[in-house]
C-alpha cells in the first residue's frame, strides 16, 4: 500500500464490487461493521478534531501518539472482560462507551495510524527498509 493508493478517491463501482463480493461470500456483516466504523470515524473526527481536520488532534504526538491511544483501549477491553470473568455478568459499558465502540474506536485507530505512516507524519514512513 502506498500513499498514492490510498489518496485517490474510491468510485463507486469499486466499492460496489467489494460489496458484492463480500455479499456473495455470506459476509453482509463486514459491510455492515465497516460502514458503522466509517460513521464512527466521522463522528468522533468531528468531537474532537478541526472543522477543516478531522485528524488535528492526532498528528501532534504523530501514529507513535494514536498508538498510546490504541493501548488505552486494549486496556479498557481487557479491563471490562476481567471483569466478567470475576462477576460471570455481561456488562460491556465502559465509561459511557459500549466495548463495540471501543473496539470500532481501535478498528479507526489502526486506521489512522496506516494513514499517518503512509503521510510520513512524525515518525517515519509505513515501507519496510531496504536491504
């Protein structure tokens, strides 16, 4: 993957084929997840970042800072499921968030990171070093 891969725009038609071919295997819900995780994306860009850049919060500290953020929430899930395995009850609500949306706020994370890689942004770029 490399940065002019990822910044030209998705046709329609491309997206509509990965749609059907993930239909045509029985995997409906991948396009359902992806599409929840892109209206996640959207709406936390807009809580926390720039009017003009949804990423703004994010590319001071760089991908190293979104993957302290990344360890917050693998902390947060595994903090929620020892908590089940102590009480046996299914309680998922983490501070006013579902672990669904902890684990789609990871999912975007990744995300951004490839992103940022991918930009060169604060520290170094997503490309494996040549020998």
């Amino acid at each position: 993957m490399t940065i002019e891969e990822v910044d030209k725009p998705v046709s329609d038609d491309d997206w509509l084929a990965v749609k059907h071919q993930l239909e045509k295997m029985g995997r409906f819900w991948v396009v359902q997840i992806v599409l929840h995780l892109l209206r996640l994306m959207i709406q936390k860009g807009g809580d926390y970042g720039d009017r003009n850049d949804s990423l703004s919060n994010l590319t001071p500290d760089g991908w190293p800072g979104v993957l302290v953020r990344m360890r917050d929430k693998t902390f947060r899930v595994f903090n929620a499921f020892d908590r089940f395995k102590r009480s046996g009850k299914i309680n998922f609500e983490v501070v006013e968030e579902t672990i669904c949306e902890t684990l789609g706020d990871l999912a975007n994370y990744a995300i951004i990171v490839i992103h940022l890689m991918l930009q060169g942004v604060r520290g170094g770029w997503f490309e494996p070093d040549e020998e």
